[in-house]
C-alpha cells in the first residue's frame, strides 16, 4: 500500500518520517503536541486521524518502501502516544457509561444487549436498503473498505492477553471471520469479492486518500484497544458491540445491493454476516465480555467503555455519511 497524501502538519511530519531511514533523528513529538491541542475535534480532525492510522498501520501490513523497523521506532511511538492519549482522554470524557453495573456474565451481558438494542429512526443500514443510489453503494463499500479489507485483526490482538473462556470465545469468533481456515471463506476476502462485483478496486487500502477523518477515527479506535493490553477490556467491548450491531443492518445492506440488481455473489459477504453474526453477538456478549467481567471484575468498566465507544464513533461516521446522502452530496473526502 502506498503512503497517503498529508492532510497537515502532524501527518506531514509523520509521512515524511517514516520515508526516511529509520536511522534518522526527526523530532515530531512537539509536533504531534501542537496537533492535539489546536484541534477542536479530534474524532473529525483529519490531520490528526490520518496520522495516528498511518502510525497504527505499521503494525498491520505497513507501506510500500517504509521500513519494517519504523513500527518500534521509539520516536514514532512517543508521537503516537501523544496522539492516542488526547483521542483517548476526549472519548472518556464524552462517550456515556452504564453505570452501577455488577461485573457478571449475565449482568454485563444484558448491559450490552440493551446498549446494542436496535433504535427507530434514520441509519445508513435503512437508506441503503430503500434508497441509496448505485453511486451511493459505491461510497458505501469505499467507506467500509478501510476496515473490512483488514476485517477481524484489530480484535486479534487480544487473543494473547485473554485466559481461559474469554480467550476460546475470542478464538472462536475469529476463526470464523478468517473463514475457518478457508482463505476464500475469509470474511476480508468476501467483501474484497463485493467490491469487484461492483467494479471497485479492492487493494488493501486503496481507497485511503478517500476516507473521512470520522472514519478513520472508528478504525483508530479498534487500534487504540487492540495494541494495548490495558485496554483488553476495552477491545472485547467494543467487539461485542459490533457483532451485537451487525447482523440486521447486514441484511438491509444486501436488500440494498439486490436492489440494483448484484448478484449472490456480490452480496454473500451481507448475507453471511447476518447468519454468523447472529451467533457471534451471543458469543461475544456472553462468553466474551460478559465472561471477562467475571474472571476481571476491575475491567468491566473499561468493557461498557469499549461498546460505547464503538457505538458513539459508529453514530458519528452515520450521520456524516446520512447528512452528505440526503443533501445530495457526497460522504467521501475530496481531492484535488
């Protein structure tokens, strides 16, 4: 995948860094610094958020001629964490937090299932289904494409910090996204498979440049859990939001592409997710979270934290794309 385009100063600083040899001895920490305090939202600052995806993404499949060994870079990484802090710190303050809720299985479950409790009114599942436009399901599947192409790896990270039943519900959750083994069965690829039935290129990233920063945000987000170990809880969380959040807006989604007119092909990546996450969100709210409360009675706040933070970004990076749709504008980023 090919470095993005800088957005400002912070993802110039960080872009131009990591074109360099690791070798050099760049300061972008004061940079990173001014960055977070003159932004006034971080969640939509895209200087901000293609900086901290650009720095998160070493850890996943990198970029075309950066050096593998920027991702322990120890400048680099105090940058990041400058970054993940105040993007961290500015959700705490904002997101809400069931409270008084006793750290057992059944207990956090049924907190997450109420979070996660369908609501009327507008959503991109429902416009999708009724409404949206051929172009629209392009935007659509480009917004989606910067996390499902890699669907399932953040989340992935946890598997070595989890014990007993919690680890083997995460195992097994997985397993399935990575096609149980099949790598045309991959989840990534089914949707990599929708893509190309609607003609859209689906390389790993292609579309980044593209990408708004509230998006970017959500897939930070997934990051920001999964490569912290202090944030385990956090990470089983917001996976059980978004299993528990999946699988009728998936079904909306394939009566949208139907719609038009793609063929079961095209759609089986919908119609998958309707089935699998249907017994993925009993898992993951169950065996997952719920079960980690259990064993970790100090993680549950950092549980429902993670859900509602799933939840409040998802909300977020809705309504952008909804407010674009209906003014007959477009949810995707301009470039020149």
């Amino acid at each position: 995948m090919k470095l993005p385009h800088p957005r400002g100063p912070l993802s110039d600083a960080v872009i131009t860094l990591v074109s360099s040899s690791p070798d050099a001895q760049t300061r972008i920490d004061e940079v990173a610094r001014d960055a977070v305090d003159a932004s006034t939202d971080l969640a939509t600052d895209d200087d901000v958020q293609l900086a901290l995806y650009v720095m998160n993404e070493l850890a996943y499949r990198g970029f075309d001629g950066v050096d593998d060994d920027w991702e322990w870079d120890p400048e680099l990484l105090r940058a990041r964490r400058i970054v993940e802090t105040a993007f961290e710190d500015a959700l705490r303050r904002v997101v809400q937090v069931p409270s008084d809720v006793p750290p057992e299985r059944s207990e956090v479950a049924a907190a997450l299932f109420a979070m996660t409790a369908p609501a009327p009114g507008p959503s991109v599942a429902r416009y999708v289904a009724k409404r949206a436009t051929r172009e629209q399901l392009d935007e659509f599947l480009v917004l989606r494409s910067i996390y499902q192409l890699k669907e399932a790896d953040p989340h992935t990270w946890a598997i070595p910090r989890l014990t007993g039943g919690p680890k083997a519900a995460l195992v097994e959750i997985q397993a399935d996204e990575y096609g149980g083994g099949d790598p045309e069965r991959m989840h990534c690829e089914l949707f990599a498979r929708t893509m190309r039935g609607a003609g859209l290129d689906a390389d790993y990233g292609a579309y980044v440049e593209r990408i708004p920063a509230i998006t970017l945000a959500a897939l930070n987000l997934m990051s920001l859990f999964g490569l912290h170990r202090r944030l385990r809880g956090a990470t089983a969380g917001h996976l059980a939001a978004f299993e528990m959040t999946s699988s009728l807006p998936n079904r909306l989604y394939g009566d949208g592409f139907r719609r038009h007119g793609f063929d079961e092909g095209t759609t089986l990546y919908f119609d998958e997710h309707v089935e699998a996450d249907a017994v993925h969100e009993q898992i993951a709210g169950r065996d997952l979270a719920g079960a980690l409360a259990q064993q970790e009675p100090e993680l549950c706040h950092d549980i429902l934290f993670g859900a509602a933070a799933c939840l409040y970004l998802d909300d977020l990076a809705g309504e952008h794309t909804l407010s674009a749709w209906t003014a007959g504008g477009s949810a995707l980023r301009a470039i020149a």
